[in-house]
C-alpha cells in the first residue's frame, strides 16, 4: 500500500521522470495511429492538455500528416527529435 502511494506522490510531482504504468491503452484512435506510422512507431505518449497529446515517434518520417487530417485530426504540430503534439477531442 505504502509503495504505491509513495509512486503516486512521486507521478505527480515528476510526471516525466516516472514511467506511467497503469495506462496499458492508447489515448489515440486507430486511424490517428495510423496516420502516426502505425502503433508500433510510438515510442511514448502522454496527454499534456485537454485536447492535446504529446506523442514521441520511433521513426519521424513515417510521419502521415494528410491521413491524419482524413481520420479527423484538427491539428498536428511537428516539433524536433520525432516529437509530435497531436489535437483530440475538439469536435466542429
């Protein structure tokens, strides 16, 4: 009991530093994975705002910004080192 509160505490103050664990699903849909070079090309992902998920490739040129935009992805934003914020959750 006390071992999982101290990770708690710790998740909380250090979310980079620790490894989410009890996530064991995406927070991305099928086809936004797809247009993300397939789930096997994420590397990490992690939900940084309400509509926004911050989500490390393996490979960046796998890369499919136009299939996103098809499986309904309002905005992708491509920042250095294969890291790419994705926008969910907004609807029209």
């Amino acid at each position: 009991m006390f071992a999982k509160l101290h990770q708690a505490f710790w998740k909380a103050l250090t979310p980079d530093l620790l490894p989410d664990t009890s996530v064991a699903t995406s927070l991305l849909n099928n086809a936004t994975l797809a247009g993300l070079g397939g789930a096997v090309n994420v590397k990490s992902e992690q939900k940084v705002a309400l509509t926004r998920v911050r989500v490390v490739l393996r490979d960046g040129s796998k890369l499919d910004t136009t299939a996103l935009h098809r499986a309904g992805v309002p905005g992708v934003m491509v920042l250095a080192d294969n890291v790419v914020h994705v926008l969910v959750g907004l609807t029209p």
